[in-house]
C-alpha cells in the first residue's frame, strides 16, 4: 500500500472525534464549512497557477506542457493532500515541475518562482479583505458570500506564511537554496529528504505528543496579524 495513504488511515482513527466534530460543522455550519472548502480550493489553484505561469515566463514550459498552466482546480488538487486539508487543516497539492537548468537566471529564477505562490495568496487576502474592510458586502445578510470571503482572507494568509516556512518541500526553503552560494546550496539539497518528516513533527507528532504548538506561535500567530490588519477593526 501507499505509506502515505496507510500514514492517512492512521492518522484518521487516532482523530476520530475531529472527523465526527468535522461532520457535525458540514451539518449545523454548512455556510463556514463550504466557505472553508472554496477558500481552500482557491488558494491552492491560484498558488499553483502562479508557480507555472512565471516559470513559464522565465523560459522553462515544463509546467505548461504538463498543463499545471490552468486555472482548473482539477489540474493542481492532489486526492490525498486534499483530504488531508479537509480532515486535518493540513495538506498540499500537486507540485509543479520546474526545470530550474531554463530557467532564466537559473537558481535565483527559482526563488522567484518559488515566491510567486505564497505572494499570490497573500494578494488574493488582500483583495478579499477589500469589500469586507470598506462595507462593500454591509447590506448583505451574513452568510455564504461574506463568509467566503473572510474564509478567502484568512486561509490564504495561512498559505502564505505556511509555505514560506523554510522547511523542504515548501516553497521557502526554495526560495533559500536560490540565495545561497553554490556550495552552501549544495548543502541545503542534500537536507530535502528530510523535510517531509520535519514537517509532520512540526504539524502532528510534537503537538499531540508534547502540547506544543510550533505552527501557532511561527504561523498562526503572524497569519492573523496580517488577516487582522488587512480586514481592519470589527473582525
């Protein structure tokens, strides 16, 4: 069996109360449920998108030829990691090759295109926050749409400082590997092997295992500061 798929399974049974509690929202909550799942769905897709359209404008159609240049939820959304989201606020979608040896500017047009995921959640927050800041959606009664949108300006505040962390597969430590010497670079590659398991510590294992919540103080915390701080006072 994919380890990954029997890592889920387990996980699954050892949160079955936050599965249960997850059914439970889709039913008494369905407008924040909902919201949550389009903001989600959005962020990855324009995140993603992101990733190929300035690969592709630096010189490398890697990602165009494998059609990630798409605004198709369908063409960025891995089945497990979407699951993962659903289930565990934790999750990813498919990564978009990119070929960094075309890239203009080799390394350092790798960092850009690393940057232009996480930089774009960050500008969908923003616009987002617009009408929900200024009154835009006051006359509307609250529901879908004015959740969507503080779910949109939430979660990909979330995205952005999330994939920043540099920690491999994310788009931050890519963006380190750009900026540092040939040497020091080579280096830092050779850690991606252990990104992943650095990552479920950090998300599942200190959490429940020590009470310690890494991600709230280094992402939590800053994504609602910049949520805080986009939508204004009231929110």
């Amino acid at each position: 069996m994919d380890p990954i798929l029997v890592f889920f399974l387990i996980l699954a049974l050892l949160n079955l109360p936050s599965l249960l509690g997850l059914l439970d929202e889709a039913v008494q909550q369905p407008t924040q449920f909902w919201s949550f799942i389009a903001a989600i769905v959005i962020g990855i897709t324009f995140h993603e998108f992101m990733h190929a359209y300035v690969a592709h404008r630096l010189g490398d159609d890697t990602a165009r030829l494998a059609g990630r240049l798409s605004l198709n939820p369908m063409a960025h959304l891995d089945l497990l990691g979407s699951l993962f989201l659903l289930l565990f606020r934790f999750g990813y979608g498919k990564p978009v090759p990119v070929n960094e040896s075309r890239l203009q500017g080799g390394r350092a047009g790798g960092s850009l295109v690393a940057l232009a995921g996480p930089f774009t959640n960050l500008a969908l927050a923003g616009i987002c926050a617009i009408p929900l800041r200024f009154g835009a959606v006051a006359d509307l009664p609250v529901g879908f749409y004015r959740d969507l949108l503080f779910a949109l300006v939430v979660y990909n505040c979330l995205l952005f400082i999330f994939n920043l962390l540099p920690v491999p597969p994310l788009d931050g430590a890519r963006v380190v590997y750009g900026v540092l010497p040939p040497r020091q670079a080579y280096t830092w590659r050779s850690y991606e092997q252990y990104g992943p398991i650095i990552l479920l510590a950090l998300v599942f294992f200190i959490p429940s295992l020590l009470r310690v919540n890494v991600l709230g103080a280094i992402v939590q915390a800053p994504a609602a500061l910049i949520a805080r701080t986009l939508l204004g006072p009231g929110f």
